[in-house]
C-alpha cells in the first residue's frame, strides 16, 4: 500500500494510467475512501489522464490524527501529496467534503490547480447542531451507527433498492472509516464557511451535483456556482450525493467533456 509523507501524516495513495499522461488528482468524501472514484477509473485513463487519488486524512489507509482538522488542513494535505509526489500542478475533482477542499485550493494554492472540479459539495453547511448530533452518534456507536442514514442520503431508493452489490461496497467503506477521523473531519465541515473567498477562485471551474442530492442540494451547488465567476454548471438527473457511483457514465462524461474542452 503506497504511503507518502504529507503535512506530517502519511497519506494512502493509489496511481492509475499513463505515466506521461495529465495530471488529475480526486479527492473522497466524508466517510469513503479512494475506492469510491472506482468507476471513473478505466475512462479516465483510456483518456490520457494519470489519476492520483487519496485517502484523505482520518480516512482509508492514511493516518487518522486526533482532530479537530480543518479545510485549509486537509488542502494543505493534498498540496504536499503533490510536492512528494514532485507534481507542479494537476486538475482537481472532489466530491462533498473533497469539493471543500477543492473550494480551499483554488483560493490559496491557484498555481497548483489546472482544472477545478467541484461535486455535490457546498462552500458552507447551516447545520451547525445536525453535525454535533451526528459526531455524538459516532462517539457513543462507531461508524456503524450512521452507516444506514449515510447511505440514505448518498443514494436514490431507486439505487438502494436495484443495486445491492454496489450499496454493500458502500456501506463497507463507510463502517471502514476511522470514528476520530470522520469526527476530525466533520468539525472541519461544520467550522468551514468559504462564501467570501471562493469569488476568487481564477481556474475553470465546473460545479457538478445530483438533482436528488438531500446533503449538499442543487442549491449548495448553485451558490457556488453564483460566486464562482465564468464557471460552468451541471445537474445528474437520477442521483443523489453520491453522483459519480450512482450516475458513473453521466458523470464521468461530464467531467471529461469540461477537462478536454
């Protein structure tokens, strides 16, 4: 399992595609880990793309410090991943909380990031007391006692219902995660709030969410997409927050089409 020293942890990471190929770098979610960008792998390289992607701190295979962590931290994390890995810069996919970080990277560290984009995330979440109930949740019953309502939300019941293999991957990456990782990581949401800099965010930018997504809505989305200027915006019809599991052709067709374009 390749581990890299980054920001003073060792970060888990995986490599896929053309060794001279474009640099892409996906960042997961709350709660997952690096397999959950399985589907777009095998498009993404056929394309030309080399694919970096991460445990994020707290998540997968790399270390799970004690938190709180924060947004700049975890941004900070994925800026060292690519100076160890001697990469002056790459596009940028992240979905929820990767897509915070994403939101982090075009404002601080723009010369890094070619092409930026950002999926079913928000740049702040007003439910300051959901996330001190879920955090108490893990605290007192692990991961496995949030892992049905996460799926709920991440998932269609059209999904849920005729998908069960895949459901079940899920669900064993979600009971996976580190509990003090995902609680690092849920205060880093539940403190960030990036609607006065994320107007400064220079590189192209597509801002991509599923038009049933009940976590970060279509409304998230289109914030973003209203402070952001000059970028691009995408609904997934039949998806909820998981977009690019529960749509992986629609999804992954976006992000080619705005990566190639």
């Amino acid at each position: 399992m390749p581990l890299i020293d980054a920001n003073g942890i060792k970060l888990h990471y995986r490599i896929d595609g053309p060794e001279r190929g474009r640099q892409l770098l996906l960042s997961n979610s709350l709660a997952s880990n690096l397999e959950m960008w399985d589907p777009q792998i095998g498009d993404l390289t056929s394309a030309g793309y080399r694919v970096i992607r991460y445990d994020s701190r707290g998540h997968g295979g790399s270390d799970a410090p004690e938190g709180p962590y924060s947004i700049e931290m975890l941004a900070e994390d994925a800026v060292a991943l690519l100076d160890g890995l001697g990469l002056a810069k790459a596009d940028f996919c992240g979905l929820s909380k990767g897509g915070m970080v994403g939101q982090m990277l075009g404002v601080r560290h723009a010369d890094r990031v070619g092409k930026l984009i950002l999926a079913d995330t928000g740049a702040y979440m007003p439910t300051k007391e959901m996330w001190d109930g879920r955090i108490k949740t893990v605290e007192k019953g692990g991961m496995e006692a949030v892992a049905d309502a996460t799926i709920e939300r991440w998932f269609t019941p059209a999904s849920r219902l005729n998908r069960p293999g895949d459901i079940e991957k899920i669900h064993a990456m979600i009971l996976g995660t580190p509990p003090q990782g995902f609680i690092g990581c849920s205060r880093a949401i539940q403190a960030m709030d990036q609607r006065g800099t994320i107007g400064g965010i220079t590189a192209p930018t597509l801002v991509i969410v599923g038009a049933e997504d009940p976590a970060t809505t279509p409304d998230h989305a289109k914030e973003i997409h209203g402070l952001i200027g000059g970028s691009q915006y995408l609904e997934i019809p039949e998806a909820a927050h998981f977009a690019n599991f529960e749509q992986p052709q629609l999804f992954t067709k976006a992000m080619l089409g705005f990566l190639n374009g």
